[in-house]
C-alpha cells in the first residue's frame, strides 16, 4: 500500500504546523487531495476534493479547522474530483466540484450535489474559476479547449423569513425569495445578487432600505423585482403600508419589474388591480429593468416621492427582452418626481424610437414632475436636472375620465420623439421646460414628426415659459418637428404663452376645433417667440366641422389690460403663409404698430383679419404684460381683480348690444309697419354700431317694409357686418339688391374694423385673463393640501361655465362619491339650459363607466366583454371619445394614435367684389309715391353736381324746403311726416340749373 496522503495547517503564518489527515473511516490510504478551498467568512470551515477513483470518497468537510470531517461526497459519481470552488455571495455555502465527467454544485440546502446546468461539456473538466464581475463559470478540460457559462446559480425552494432588523453589508446571492414581515425590516449596503425569477416582498408594516446598496440579478436572466404590499388607500394614515427607501445611491437594477405595489384589504387578501405601500428614494438609481416602477391604484394623495433618482437603460437586457416604461402609473394621485433623470442611451441608429420605452406613462393619474427648487442640499457632481432623454415619449399621460391632472415645470427632454403627450387631461401646467428636438433623422415610421408637446383633447391648461429648439437650418432633416400640437382642445379659453420655438417644421399646430362656437372663447396664443420655423402657426383641420380654428381675436385692442397678440414670427420666405396659417374659421389678429424690424406684425398670413393698434411694442424685447407674471401670493387676488373686470365690461357691453335686449328688437324689426320706419332707422342708428349680427339680418330680411337706402345706412354704421357670413348671405339674397354704389361704399368696410368688434376684442381678453387665473388659482388649491382636489371641487361649481361643473362631477366620481358626483352631474342641464341634450347623454355614460370599472382605488387588469362593448360604443362620441379611447389603448384593445394635420397650398381669400358705379347723364327718382312719413331720394349726375340742391315746392311753386346734395350719387331720406295732404314738386338742381322734378303725393 502507497503511502497515504498528509494534510497540514498552520495557525501562525507557518512557525508551527499541525497535522489534520483524515483518519479512520475517513483516511486517505486510497485517495489523494486535488484541491482545497476555505469558506470565505469562517476559516475554520473548509472542503478537501480527493482524487481517484475511491467509492464515496470525493469531497470530505471540516467546520472546525480539522478536528473532525465529515463526508460531503453524495451524489457524485465514482470519478476523481479535480478541483472545488467556493462560490462567493450566496449568502450561504455554495460549491463547484469539477469532475471527470464534468461539474457538480452543492449548497448547505442540499443532501447530494446535483449535475450543474447547461453550458459546460460533459467531459473531463481539470480547472474551474469564476469571473464575478462577468458572471460567468470558466471550465478548463481535457482535450476539449476552454468553456464558459452563465454563473446562475440552481435556485433554492422556499423562502427567507425576515422578521427583525437585519443588514446585509457583503456581497451575497440570494437564491430564494425574500418575505420581510410586518415589524422586520431588511438593510441593505452592498451588492446583492438575486437568484432568476426570485423577489423580495416587502410586506404591510414591514420596510426594505437599500442604503448605498444594490440589488440585482444573479446571472444572464432577470430576476423578478421588489413586490410592495401595502393598504390601497393613504386617507388614513394609521393603515399598514410596506415602505421602500433607497438612499446614497442604492439601485436596483436587471430586475423585470424593479417595484411594484400591491394593494391588500383590511383582511390580507390581495385587491386585484390595486396598490399600496410607500416608496421614498433620494438619490437612487433604476437601471436597466424591463419595467421601472410600476405604481397600482389606491385611494387618496400618494405620498411617495422621487428625488435625485435615475431611471436608465444603457445596456442591452440578458434575457434577450426591450425596456418598456420606466415609470407606470395607474390611478394614483399626488406622486412626485424631483430632479430626476430618465434616459435611454442605447445607440439610436440599432433602437428604433417604439422600442424606446417612455419615461413616465401615466393612466388614470394626477402627479407632478420638476426640478430642484434650491440646489444647496444636492451633493457634490449629483446630476440635479430633471431629464427625459431619447425616449418613444417623455411623458404620456391619458385617462377615462377628464379627473387627472399633470404639472410638469423646469424639465429638460432631449431628443425624445415626443416630449410631452396628454390625451383628455385637464388642470394642467407646463413650463419653463426646454425640448430638444435636434436629433438624426427619426428612424421610425410610426410617428411622422418629432413633437415637443402635444395636447389631445385637453383642456384648463397653462403652458408658458417653455424653449423649444428643432433642427432646421443649414440642412433640413428628411424626418419633420413640430413645437407644439393642440388637437380639439375644446372650447374653453387656454392660453399658450412666452414661449420660444426655434427652427422647427412647424412651431404650432393648431388642429380642428379649439373654439367655442361664437369664437369668443378658445386657443390663445400670445406674446411667443418665432425663428427659423418653416411654418410658425398653422390652424388645420381635416373634418368638416364648421367650427375648426382657434380664439376669434388673438390679442385685442382697447385699454390694459386689453393688448395685442405680442408674437414675433420666423418671416419664413419658404411659404407665403408661414407665419400665419388659418385654415379654420376667419380670426383678428391683433399687433403693435411699428412692428415690422421686429417682426411683430404677421406678414405673411392666410385667413386672418390684421388688426394694427397705436402703440408701439415696449423697449424690452422680453416684455410680457405683467399678468402673465404673476406670483403664487397673487393669484387668487388676480383671480378676484378680472373675475370683477370682466362682469363690468360684460355688464356694459351687454346693456350696448342691441340696446339690452336681442330678442326685443329683433321683434320690434320684424312687426315693423310701414309709418314706424323712421323711429325704427332712428333707433337702430342710435344703437350702431352695436348692432347683433341676427339683429342685421331681420333687419334685411325685412326688405319688404324697410328700403335698401335705410339698410345701407344701418350696414354702413355697423361695419363688422363684412366679416360675418351669415349677414354677408342675407345681403346677397336681398330682391332688389342693393344698389352698385351701396355696395362700393360698403365694401370699405373691409379694411375699417367697428367699435363693437374692438370692444368684442376687449371683453374676450379680460375674460381669457379671468379664465388663465381660474386655471392657476385650481392648481394652487388642488396642491395646497393632501387631498386639495376636495377643495378644488366647490371652486370649481362657483364658476360660470358648464365645463367647470362637469369636471367638479367627475373629480368627485375619481374620489369614490358616487352619489355626490350624480347629484352634481344631473343638476347641470338646469342651470346651464345651453347644454345640448345629445353632450349631456354622452358625458353621461362617460361618468357611468368610470364609476362602475374605473372606481377609485382600482383599475382592473383586464376588460370584461360589457366593458369593452361599452367603451367601443363611446369611442363614436365626440364628448367622450378621446377617453374611451385612451382607456381601450391601456388595455391593447384600441388603435388610436394622436394624429398630424399638416398645412395643405393655401387658398385665397378675396375680399367682397367692389361692383363698378358707372352712370351716363343725369337723373333722379323720388319713392314711394304716394309718400307718408318720408320719400327717398335716388339720384346720379355723370359729372357730379355743382351747388346741388333738392327744392320741395307746392305745384302753385312755393318754395317750402330747400336741402344741399353734395354727393354725386347716392340715395337720401327724407322726413316728410310735417307736410300736409297733398301734391309737391321735388327738383334736382345742379349749378343753378334744374336736372328734373317730380310730383310726389303725400297722404295721411
């Protein structure tokens, strides 16, 4: 028998040495010692590999540094075992044992090593070592070359209970699922690796703290994630929540879904389509998870908040898998995110932009993105931007119901393809944010522009302040970039202010209807700035609606705080509408006198009225009108100041139009008897030019019993009767029309814009600033407190506009009052008779639906088939369209994406054709004959009339009346109602000589 084997050790560095040989049934007579590895954390711990081929004698172990062994060998075939290793990390005991016919793993759970995996031959394997930083196992073999695999450790059954205070602060693995019960809470400050598919569950009264630590995959696949289980509900605060707080760093990171809550009832079970539990990460990172944070459902303000963080894709996934949303929001309200950055920076010529992700998606949900107010706190080299960067969308926000809300203030988004998307939100605010659009090329059919903000049926929101840059100039880019896009935005008054577009497609488009149906209210765009655009403004439709367009005046005239539009345009030479595109219903566009070296005045135009005012533009080429600055401490002072401005003006300018009473006169025109005509041209005079458009058209309606001379003077008083059609229709029906040189005379009216309209312009203005402070004043009150909404409610149902009331109803559905919310909802129809019944019904089963499948606290993960069926119904409904829509989509039921209407050729618009006025001699006519209260005189000399005169004389021929004619044509009234019965002789008489008479008979 050879000599067997010995095993030393020392204790001190090799000045003494001790013999540890196995002995007994555990000796080494057959076997030799291949190889020795230690347990990383306790020395007296370690594993011998013995070579040969000896029965179950493969692996012995020591745990006190030799005494005793024991023997470790189950399961491994009768072959030499050529090396062992430790695998460091696991967070307990985890071997490799290389073999003749490959390699074994064994950890403390185990009763026998099992063969390892996939990846690695099955041969004779002499060497293995572990590269921790590429996770990868290198097997070296006989005769077979090098081999590396995955270092995915086998995954352990069961879960790790934590119930106390526990820190992890080494590297580990964990290859198991991790349950933190309520009252335990888990630390972790170095890398931790998580075995694939495994999670950590943070449950109801229980916190996880990733302080400097890092949380990720154990090897090539994805591990599941954070799963944090709390109460769907934050009105009571005294409900268990699990709470997450990343801090100094701490990540997570390779996971398929990073956080994710869950909502639980006061019983434990678990609420399908809910959330809860609280999130509190100060700089942390989120990187490379195909889903980032996925917020659910719950009740009331969430009180989570985001704060120097980072969500980042910079590589691509193991599993083979695209990055999706970063941040997924689904019916939560009040969740902050401060000075974070979300960014995917893969190359974009390999990504195509739809499988980008998106920075924030948002259902259902009310939330707020910004920046630092103050960098003191910030450490030193920390990024304290707020950053989205070469996503699909930087922020997309849609919902079912108009209850949700977004501000987004003083972010940055960097080549995105689109910046920011809203679809049916209201309340919302965006500013003092800069959008880069200068990327390559799109690589993306899917979209045919790259958009800074795109506004979809949204309404009561407040954009200003904001940088837009796009890519025009030397050369233009194959793909097109659009500043901003509002599409049916509705009728309300939103304003888009002191923002600066730069080298884009398209600055603005305004697209379909963004007006009420008179124009009064509406889109407003003022005081922006234009450069290097193709086109600055563009109005587009593709409908054939009646009502496509913006704000009937932009800007007005008149006094402060009545002022013009204020914009500064590109002059683009590329189109010869490019500065003003107006393919909707004719609008005034007011501006500065003077303004042509500073590109004020709108040169190049299609479809707009110009409207020049005196005065010139202040000195300060950044000048804005001091409402538009106004202050948090001011707003609900501002608010109060044009609430009652405004109720002046409309006071005074009601009690003007048609003298106070539209229908009083307008029967007082229509029952008109052939004696009262003069009282009645004499009133309508009096009141011109205040005269309604309706009012204009009974009156030439009434072209039987009121002649065209008394018509054309009340036309000529009002001249805003050019600009409206329906007026424009009536006069062109009128039998017999109006008389060639009427109609020359009128057609200056053209360019000579009324009283009433610029009065018009002054009362819309003020009621746009009553409306812009409205707006500010709701944001203020909703973010005063943790459920401001329920403040916002009853400001809401003080105001004067149905819109307002039926948003006051669907907040009130979105916080689960469902009694309330009917009761609001159904008193709208008597108190605003204007409301059709077909809007009202449609908004109806909009508020249906959101109460019955979009409750508060919940939003379910999948659609029922009456659920679809109701939602497809409305997605026909104008009203309630965008958000059946909307909802359908987050479901990957429906189709719709935002459109892009695009400027068409322009067409013309041509003034009213200033018919010829040629005569040949001289003559007149004096009618009606008889004649009651008044004759009308119509006359013409070809070459004028020199000391004309009109003579009234009895037939005997004394004179009674001698009146001057100064003009050279024209018709005249005259009062006749003091002559007695009888006949007279009128005469024409030009330098001396008569031109003719004619006997007139006058009866009473």
């Amino acid at each position: 028998m050879p000599a067997p084997s010995k095993l030393w050790i020392t204790p001190d560095g090799g000045n003494h040495w001790f013999n540890i040989t196995p002995v007994g049934n555990l000796n080494l007579d057959y076997a030799g010692i291949s190889d020795v590895t230690f347990h990383p954390e306790n020395p007296l711990k370690f594993w011998l590999s013995l070579d040969r081929e000896w029965d179950n004698r493969r692996v012995y172990m020591t745990t006190d540094g030799g005494s005793t062994w024991q023997n470790y060998s189950e399961g491994l075939p009768a072959l030499p075992v050529n090396t062992i290793t430790f695998v460091n990390g696991a967070g307990y005991d985890v071997l490799l044992a290389a073999t003749d016919v490959g390699v074994y793993y064994r950890d403390e759970q185990m009763s026998r090593w099992e063969r390892f995996g996939t990846g690695l031959p099955l041969t004779i394997v002499a060497d293995i070592k572990i590269s921790y930083t590429r996770k990868k196992i290198i097997a070296g073999t006989f005769g077979r070359g090098l081999w590396e695999t995955d270092l995915c450790m086998p995954l352990t059954e069961g879960e790790l209970l934590i119930n106390d205070t526990v820190e992890w602060s080494g590297k580990r693995k964990v290859l198991q699922d991790v349950v933190i019960n309520p009252g335990g809470k888990l630390i972790v400050r170095s890398v931790t690796e998580m075995g694939l598919d495994r999670r950590i569950k943070v449950m109801p009264g229980a916190e996880l703290v990733i302080d400097r630590g890092t949380l990720t995959n154990d090897c090539a696949g994805m591990w599941d994630g954070i799963r944090l289980y709390g109460s769907a509900g934050y009105d009571d605060p005294t409900l268990p929540q699990g709470k997450l707080t990343l801090l100094h760093g701490g990540s997570i990171q390779f996971a398929d879904t990073a956080v994710k809550t869950i909502g639980i009832d006061d019983d434990g079970r678990l609420i399908a389509g809910s959330g809860g539990g609280i999130i509190y990460a100060n700089n942390a990172k989120f990187i490379n998870n195909i889903h980032g944070i996925e917020i659910n459902a719950s009740k009331g303000k969430n009180p989570s908040v985001f704060t120097l963080c980072q969500f980042i894709t910079n590589k691509p996934l193991p599993d083979g898998s695209i990055a999706g949303d970063l941040v997924s929001l689904k019916g939560s309200r009040g969740i902050r995110f401060i000075s974070c950055q979300f960014e995917n920076n893969l190359p974009v010529s390999g990504l195509p932009y739809h499988n980008r992700g998106i920075g924030i998606n948002s259902f259902n949900s009310s939330f707020r993105v910004e920046k630092l107010p103050s960098l003191d706190s910030v450490p030193f080299g920390l990024n304290a931007d707020a950053v989205f960067r070469q996503l699909w969308c930087g922020i997309k926000a849609s919902s079912s119901s108009p209850a949700f809300s977004a501000e987004i203030s003083n972010v940055k988004f960097d080549r995105n393809l689109t910046g920011v998307y809203f679809a049916g939100m209201n309340l919302c605010r965006i500013n003092k944010c800069s959008f880069n659009l200068n990327s390559p090329n799109v690589n993306d059919s899917l979209k045919p522009a790259a958009t800074g903000i795109y506004m979809d049926h949204s309404s009561y929101f407040d954009i200003y302040d904001n940088v837009i840059r796009g890519p025009l100039g030397a050369f233009v880019p194959k793909s097109k970039s659009i500043g901003m896009v509002f599409n049916r935005c509705g009728n309300l008054n939103n304003t888009v202010y002191g923002n600066s577009i730069t080298n884009t497609n398209y600055a603005m488009l305004a697209q379909n209807s963004n007006r009420s149906s008179d124009g009064y209210d509406g889109l407003r765009i003022l005081y922006n700035w234009f450069d290097g655009n193709e086109y600055d403004v563009c109005m587009t439709n593709d409908s054939t609606e009646t009502n496509n367009g913006i704000a009937l005046h932009q800007g007005a005239t008149g006094d402060y705080p009545a002022v013009p539009a204020g914009n500064r345009f590109s002059y683009s030479k590329l189109h010869r509408d490019a500065d003003l595109h107006n393919a909707g219903e004719l609008l005034y566009y007011h501006y500065y006198s003077g303004a042509d070296s500073t590109n004020l005045k709108p040169v190049n135009i299609y479809g707009i009225y110009p409207v020049i005012i005196g005065q010139a533009f202040p000195s300060d080429s950044a000048y804005r009108p001091e409402f538009f600055l106004t202050g948090e401490a001011e707003i609900e002072n501002e608010f109060n100041h044009f609430n009652d401005l405004y109720n002046g003006l409309d006071l005074s300018f009601s009690g003007k139009l048609d003298g106070g009473n539209t229908g009083n006169l307008i029967s007082e025109i229509n029952h008109c008897s052939p004696d009262q005509v003069t009282d009645l041209i004499s009133r309508l005079a009096s009141l011109s030019p205040y005269l309604s458009p309706a009012a204009l058209i009974a009156l030439i309606e009434n072209q039987k019993i009121i002649p065209n001379t008394l018509i054309f003077k009340i036309l000529a008083g009002n001249n805003h009767f050019v600009r409206n059609s329906e007026v424009m229709d009536a006069i062109g029906k009128m039998k017999p029309p109006l008389e060639n040189y009427m109609l020359a005379s009128l057609a200056q009216a053209y360019t000579q814009y009324s009283v009433s309209e610029l009065a018009v312009s002054e009362l819309n203005s003020t009621r746009m600033l009553r409306d812009i402070m409205f707006i500010k004043r709701s944001l203020q009150v909703m973010d005063s407190i943790n459920n401001g909404i329920d403040l916002v409610i009853p400001f809401l149902l003080d105001d004067d506009r149905p819109e307002s009331h039926y948003l006051a109803a669907f907040l009130t559905a979105s916080r689960g009052n469902a009694t309330e919310a009917g009761f609001i909802f159904s008193g709208i129809p008597a108190n605003f008779p204007q409301v059709e019944e077909e809007h009202h019904n449609a908004l109806a089963g909009l508020l249906g639906i959101n109460l019955s499948s979009f409750p508060e606290g919940k939003i379910s993960p999948n659609l029922n088939q009456t659920e679809y069926d109701l939602l497809s119904q409305l997605t026909m409904v104008s009203e309630a369209g965008i958000y059946a829509k909307s909802a359908l989509n987050h479901y990957n039921q429906g189709n719709y994406s935002e459109p892009y209407i695009f400027p068409n050729v322009p067409g013309t618009i041509t003034p009213p054709v200033v018919p010829p006025v040629i005569f040949s001699g001289a003559d007149f006519t004096v009618f009606p004959v008889p004649a009651k209260e008044y004759v009308i005189l119509n006359y013409f000399s070809e070459y004028g009339l020199i000391n004309g005169k009109l003579q009234i004389s009895t037939i005997s021929g004394q004179l009674i009346r001698e009146v001057n004619i100064e003009e050279s044509y024209g018709q005249q009234i005259f009062d006749v109602s003091q002559l007695d019965s009888g006949t007279y002789l009128f005469i024409l008489i030009h330098n001396g000589g008569k031109i003719g008479e004619q006997k007139v008979i006058i009866v009473r």
